[in-house]
C-alpha cells in the first residue's frame, strides 16, 4: 500500500490592522494619509506652497513656509503633489 501526503494549503487572511492612530482596526477603518517632509533650510518663501495647499503649509511671519498638518488626509494627496510640483527649491517631498 503507497501511502501519500495530502497537501494542505494554509492561507491566511488578514482581517484587521493597525490603523494610523496604532488601533488595531477592521478594513473599514483604515486610513491612508498622506506624509509631508518640508526642509526649511531649502525655503526661500515664494508662496507657492501656501497657495496650492493652504490647508497644510503656511508661510510665517519670518517668511518662511511651515507644516500646519504633516500628515493630511488622502483627500489632500493632489493639492499637496501640486505644492511639490510648485517648489521652486525642491523644499517638500510628499509620500503616500
Ligand atoms: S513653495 Fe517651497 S520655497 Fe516656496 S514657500 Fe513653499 S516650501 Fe518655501
């Protein structure tokens, strides 16, 4: 009598994760966001930042732009890209 093995196909499926808060949470509650690097010392204050994504950058009182949200929703990846793009100095690096 031959005697085989059956193979057996384990798969796993990942039915929760952490979200970006850390919680572990369900499909439903992930939320993509999008992460925003800004180096100042590349600065020069054109503006252009502000103009493209005024919910995220603001340009200060010292004439430089700030991060008013560094980590936006997804609903901000394309005005924050545009901000990219707009960077005279190549000063902001957007990553989804
Ligand atoms: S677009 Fe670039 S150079 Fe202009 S204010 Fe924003 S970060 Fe500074």
């Amino acid at each position: 009598m031959i005697w085989r093995a059956k193979s057996r196909v384990v798969a796993s499926v990942v039915t929760s994760w952490h979200t970006s808060s850390g919680a572990r949470g369900s499909p439903d509650d992930l939320e993509i966001t999008v992460q925003i690097t800004l180096e100042v010392d590349k600065c020069i204050g054109s503006g252009s930042c502000e103009m493209m994504a005024p919910e995220v950058f603001e340009v200060g009182e010292d004439g430089l732009a700030e991060l008013l949200d560094a980590s936006p929703g997804s609903e901000m990846e394309s005005k924050c890209r545009a901000a990219e793009e707009s960077c005279p100095t190549q000063a902001i690096v957007v990553e989804v």
